[in-house]
C-alpha cells in the first residue's frame, strides 16, 4: 500500500515574529550546548562531549519553524557537528570506533541519537575499522526511525553529505573488502526513495489554506532530494547496463507512483540534468513512457523537450557516437504521440511546441531526410485539424509560425520547402493574416537566396503557397481596409520573384496565366 500521501499531525501554525523568536532561542542552546562539547572535548571528556553534542541536537526536534528557518538552526547545529567528527578521527578518546557506534545509539531522544549515529559512522567508515557497505545500510535503515517530513528530510541529508566522499566505487579507497559500486548504489537510490517519500508529505501539513506557501517552501528544498540523483550520476562504476535495468527502472517508478506534480516536475528534469547523453540515448523509450504516466499538471512539453534538444546538440556534435540501431526520431516520433494519447487534454500550443522541438531535431541531427521533417508537418497538420477550436489561440499560432519558420531558415532553399507535401497542409490551417505572412517569408527566403526555379510543375506548388499574394481568399479583409502600399510592396515582392523562374516557353506562359 502506497502511503506516500499520508497525512502528518498538524503543527500549530506559528507566526513569522513567534518563529524568528523561536529560531533566535534555539541558536542560543545550540552555541551553548556546542561550547561545552568543545570543552569536554578539549579535555578529553568523550561522555560528557557527547551529552552535550545530544543536548544541542534536540533542537533540531522542533516542529514549529518552517523549512526556512529549520535550516539555518540545522546548519548551525551541523557546524558545531564537524568539530565532533575531527576530534572522533583523531582517535584520542581511547575508545574503538565499534564501542562508540553501539555507544552513541542509547542517546534518549530518536533524532540526536541517529545525527550522532551517522557523525561515528562515518568516521568509523573512514577508518575502514568496518565494511563500509555495512556501515551505510545500517544508517540508511535506522534513518527510517524518524518520520516527520522536515525532521526527516534534513536528517537524511545529513546521512548524504557525511558520506559521500566515502562510497566505494570503482578505484576507490573504500571498495573490495568495503564493498562494490552496487552497495552505493543502493545506498543512494534507497535514501533519494526516502527523502522523496518525506519531501512529498510536507505537502500535507498544516491548514489548507496555506498550500500556496508549503508548495514554495517544497520548491526551496526540492535540491535536497534531487542531490542524491546528482551523486548516483557520478559514480564512475555505474555502467549502462546497470543503469538501464536496475537504477532508473527505481528512479521513475518513485517518481511516477508519488504522484506529485511538484516531485514529478523537479525530479524528471534532474534525471535528464545530471545522467550522460549515452545514457539517455539507451533509456530513451524508458523515460518518455514515463512521461506519459505522470500527473496531468505536469509541464510534460518542458521535460521532453529539454531531453530533445539535448540529444539534439549530442548528436549533432559527435554523429559517429550515436549506435546504429538507435532510431532516434522514430523513438522520439512514436513516444510523444503515445504521451499526447497518456495525457489526453494537453493544450494545442504544448503540442506543437513539442513537434517544433522534434522538428529541429530532425534538421540538426538529419539535414538531408527530408520525409522526418515532412512527418511532422503532417502530423501537426492533423492535430490542428482535429481540434474543436473555431480559432485557434495566439499561443498555438504562434508555434505553428515558428513550426513553418524553421525548415525556411534551415534549408534556405525554397526548392526544399516545396518538397515538403504537408507544408501547405499546416499553412491551411491558420488564418488569412498568418497566412499571407508566412508567404511573404517564403517569397523573401526565395529573393534572398536567389533561389532559382526550374520548371512549371515547382512555380505550380511555389504559387499554391503564394496565395494569398495572388489572389482573393476567404478571411481576407475588405478592399477599402486594404493598406495600399503594403499591398505595393508585396506586389513588387511577387514581380521579384517571377525574375527567378526559368526563362522557357512552358513556364513563362504558366507564370503569366497564374499571375
């Protein structure tokens, strides 16, 4: 049973004076406490030290500050911590490190006793006195012990910072008789389900009415979960394999079965962020069914097009690395419809932003196949025309114009665009404005480029384009609305170009008679 939306016991709701009065109190206790640790410590005083350490620590058992202030007293407290953790590594105390992390776990409270518990772990971890891979499970386990969303979230931090620099991995100090990559790997995947587990049931704290302000406080620490995403992307012993199989298959079915469109948001994006291009290439197919499962509030059209365009520069750059049996555009093509399917009601200007991005993708990565760009055209033009929208808003016009812009610029070569079946299919669908402005681009693309053309058949479909240049269309405004010397300019536009056409019998008379 998923519970990952359980409700937590309301804190009274305390006011930012009462707050800002509590945090000053507790970073008072906190700089006395750790004082007289320091003392103790000084003189060699580990019992009394310790005490002193759980004392100050307490305060971090407070329920009344809000994750902005909790973090500056934790801060606070962790400082003080770090003077703990050298003097334990100086191995003064006469003392073994395994008699210390029984030691430390009779503190009376939950939540010192774990902050001091993952402090001696990690020197004991350094000290390679034990397993690191034994060490890191039992914190990662007893971590579990505190529930409250922030208490927990900052705890577990805790946990990811103290031992990140002690992960066995490939060539590293801790690995062999520590353990293997795959021990951190399940560490960090273990304490990143956690974590979002802790960060998405803040949510659901305190009154409804302060939903507004909890989801922008979430916002503020969504860097802690994403930060143990980050860490797994560094171990050099993850390979693509493990990658593939076991890691990500954990990573999107957290994210996916949490259900949280702030989580689902964030954390999609870091995957995409923080694994290498050749991973993504591999997981392609894994990521964007994912996609298609998340929260419907979801900006889905973000996260694929982030991934897009960064496989788009990946391959445009380094061609030769992309493997063979990889399809990229058929992967990204089949996948993005399937989401669209997934996701039902996703606005028309999401839709097209996305095939823009595809679209660029396919000019980038494959210039010369010229039938990906004209799928999706084609597949635009068909989910326009599906659409029950009388007129379609200034958001989907605007992407479509840049959906026909694209293949301008990139070719620069009208030949090309006349090519393209459903170019004019699209064009179809805008109106008699948009219309006539994408033809006066494609009239000046042609000058610019001094593009010749060479038959009647190529002047044919370069006019159908033309239209609303030439001649009257519906949606066009009335004679006497017309600007008379915009309407001279693109006359003149159109005589320009007729300097282009082959001078034979066939096309002059063809010209003629259309013009």
């Amino acid at each position: 049973m998923n519970n990952n939306n359980k409700p937590t016991p309301a804190e009274p709701v305390v006011s930012q004076a009462e707050q800002e009065k509590l945090l000053e109190d507790a970073k008072q206790i906190v700089n006395i406490q750790s004082y007289h640790m320091k003392r103790s410590l000084d003189n060699n005083k580990l019992m009394e030290a310790l005490k002193h350490a759980s004392n100050m620590v307490c305060e971090l058992r407070t329920g009344l500050l809000s994750p902005k202030y909790y973090y500056e007293l934790y801060i606070l407290a962790l400082d003080q911590l770090r003077y703990l953790e050298m003097y334990l590594a100086g191995e003064k105390h006469g003392k073994s490190l395994n008699e210390l992390y029984e030691l430390v776990q009779y503190a009376g409270n939950i939540l010192p006793r774990l902050y001091l518990l993952v402090t001696v772990g990690s020197v004991y971890i350094k000290s390679k006195k034990a397993p690191a891979k034994d060490v890191l499970l039992d914190l990662v386990e007893m971590c579990r012990g505190v529930q409250h969303p922030t208490r927990g979230l900052f705890l577990r931090n805790y946990l990811s910072e103290m031992t990140k620099d002690k992960l066995p991995d490939e060539g590293s100090e801790y690995s062999g008789w520590g353990g293997s990559v795959k021990d951190s790997i399940d560490f960090i995947v273990s304490n990143f389900v956690e974590m979002n587990k802790l960060w998405v049931r803040m949510q659901h704290q305190g009154p409804v009415r302060e939903r507004e302000k909890r989801e922008q406080e979430r916002k503020e620490l969504c860097i802690l979960v994403g930060k143990n995403l980050s860490r797994l992307s560094q171990l050099d012993g993850l390979n693509i394999t493990e990658y593939k199989e076991k890691v990500l298959p954990k990573i999107l079915e957290q994210i996916v079965q949490c259900k949280d469109k702030i989580a689902q948001q964030y954390l999609m994006e870091i995957v995409i962020q923080v694994f290498s291009d050749d991973f993504h290439l591999q997981t392609l197919d894994q990521i964007l069914l994912s996609c298609g499962q998340l929260n419907k509030e979801v900006e889905v059209k973000t996260i694929i097009i982030s991934l897009i365009d960064r496989l788009a520069n990946y391959a445009s750059k380094s061609p030769q690395e992309i493997p063979k049996e990889i399809k990229i555009f058929d992967i990204f093509y089949d996948n993005i419809s399937k989401v669209f399917e997934a996701q039902g009601d996703m606005p028309l200007e999401n839709i097209i932003a996305l095939e823009v991005s595809l679209l660029n993708l396919s000019l980038r990565v494959f210039p010369t196949i010229i039938g990906y760009v004209d799928r999706v055209l084609g597949f635009c033009a068909a989910t326009i025309t599906k659409t029950k929208e009388e007129k379609l808003n200034k958001n989907a016009v605007k992407e479509i114009l840049r959906l026909l812009q694209i293949p301008l610029n990139a070719y620069k070569n009208v030949l090309m665009i006349l090519k393209l079946e459903n170019y004019q299919k699209v064009m179809s669908t805008l109106d008699y404005a948009d219309r006539k402005k994408v033809s006066i681009d494609i009239a000046k693309n042609a000058i610019e480029n001094d593009t010749k053309i060479p038959d009647a058949e190529s002047v044919e479909v370069l006019f159908k384009l033309l239209n609303p240049l030439v001649k009257d269309e519906d949606g066009q405004p009335p004679e006497a609305d017309i600007d008379s010397e915009d309407f001279e300019e693109e006359q003149n536009l159109v005589a320009r170009l007729l300097h282009l056409f082959n001078n034979n019998n066939e096309t002059s008379f063809w010209c003629l008679s259309q013009s």
